[in-house]
C-alpha cells in the first residue's frame, strides 16, 4: 500500500468517525440516530485547502499544513480558484495572493460544529450548533460524495446543496459573535456511505457574501470549506 493510499484510507476512517451511529438502521432509510461532530482539514491531517498563509520570502500564498502552521499568521484567498488535492501533500502552493482575509488562520482553526442526525421512517431532521464561525458570515451547507478509498489522482467530490436543488434551503448565516444554528428536516432521509462510497456535510464560508445556488462557488477564490463530517455506513454492508 502506498503512502497516498494509506493516507487517502486514514481520511476516510477519521472523517465517518466523525458520524457515530448509536442506533442501528433496519433498512436502507429505517431509523438512525447519529451524533456528528464535524472537523477542518487540520483536525483531519490534512492541509488546509480553502485559505491561505504566506511563507517568508516565498513569492504567494500556501496551504497550511497539520505540521507548519502559526496560528498567528494572517490568512488570504487566492486570486484565482484552487481545486481541493486534499490527499497530496505536496500540494500546497504557491498560489497568487488574493484577499486579506482579516483574521488568522488561529481564527480561521477556531471554528466547531456539534449535534445530530436522525431519520424515522423515511423522514430526517438535522439540528447543528456551531460556534467559532466567521462574525456574520455567509454560510451554506453541502451534502458531498466521494469514491472510497478516493481515486489517486483526486478528482474531486460531487457536491449537492443541503436540501432544495437549488441551494435555497442550505444558507445560513453566523451571528456577530461567529455563532449559527442549523436545524432542517428532510423527506427522503440522507443517503449514508455505502461500500464504494463516502457520503458527507460540509459547510462553506462565502468570503464575498454570494451564494451561487446549486454550486458552491470558487474553492480558495470566494467559497472556503470550514467544516465537514463523514456520514458512517449504512447498515447491511
């Protein structure tokens, strides 16, 4: 097994970990109850994919990395979209500058997400608290799939706005204090991971106050994905 195998499958088991099961589904969308806890892409080991740090006399910005981050360090946009490579670690810049974000990337690390999923008898009802957001920030919530194991080269995750398709029901907006309550319901159910694929949430922050409906807009440019959580598999697998 190579180490970008290994290090694709540890991402995956760490983030469906995130979704905890505590009762058992009878059939594909039979009762479930699910405690999720999401995490960024430092908390996951990954680099940073969504803003940005400068590097000392290095021409640009960089990802930030599980192992070479400062806290302290101011973070930026690119100024051109940057397509997420979670999984190679050599993917980190430089990329051009765009937007001084105004906060650090300590800021940016401070943010958590907490609560439940449940679905009973074909109905599901999502209820998130999130504390450490961007102060007023634009938000909206995504449903990803991904292949499991992911592919190597990545190519990407097939992104669908939380509830409506056109991406009506999936904006939120953090208060002054960087606080947010997400609560949905939802008929059918979420689709959970399956065999060969990796079903998820995330939340972006839309670093120009847009949100673009069924897509999430620019990765890196305007739309930063803060948060996400695996969704564990269904059961019968």
């Amino acid at each position: 097994m190579t180490f970008m195998h290994k290090l694709m499958t540890a991402y995956v088991a760490l983030a469906i970990a995130g979704g905890a099961a505590h009762a058992s589904e009878t059939a594909y969308d039979g009762p479930v109850e699910i405690e999720l806890t999401f995490v960024d892409h430092i908390g996951a080991e990954m680099t940073e994919q969504d803003v940005f740090v400068r590097r000392e006399g290095q021409p640009g910005v960089w990802r930030a990395t599980p192992g070479g981050r400062d806290l302290g360090a101011p973070v930026f946009t690119s100024a051109e979209p940057v397509p997420h490579d979670p999984f190679d670690p050599m993917a980190v810049g430089p990329y051009p500058i765009g937007q001084d974000l105004g906060m650090t990337l300590g800021d940016w690390l401070g943010a958590e997400g907490h609560g439940s999923y449940a679905c009973v008898d074909g109905e599901g009802e999502i209820d998130i608290t999130f504390t450490g957001l961007v102060p007023d920030g634009v938000y909206t919530m995504w449903n990803f799939y991904m292949a499991s194991p992911p592919t190597d080269p990545f190519i990407g995750t097939y992104d669908l706005p939380f509830g409506n398709r056109d991406g009506s029901e999936s904006v939120f907006q953090a208060d002054a204090s960087g606080n947010a309550h997400f609560v949905r319901s939802m008929a059918p159910c979420l689709q959970l991971s399956g065999e060969h694929l990796m079903a998820g949430l995330a939340i972006a922050w839309h670093s120009d106050g847009e949100t673009y409906g069924a897509l999430p807009g620019d990765f890196g440019y305007n739309s930063h994905v803060h948060l996400f959580v695996g969704l564990p598999q269904r059961s019968g697998l």
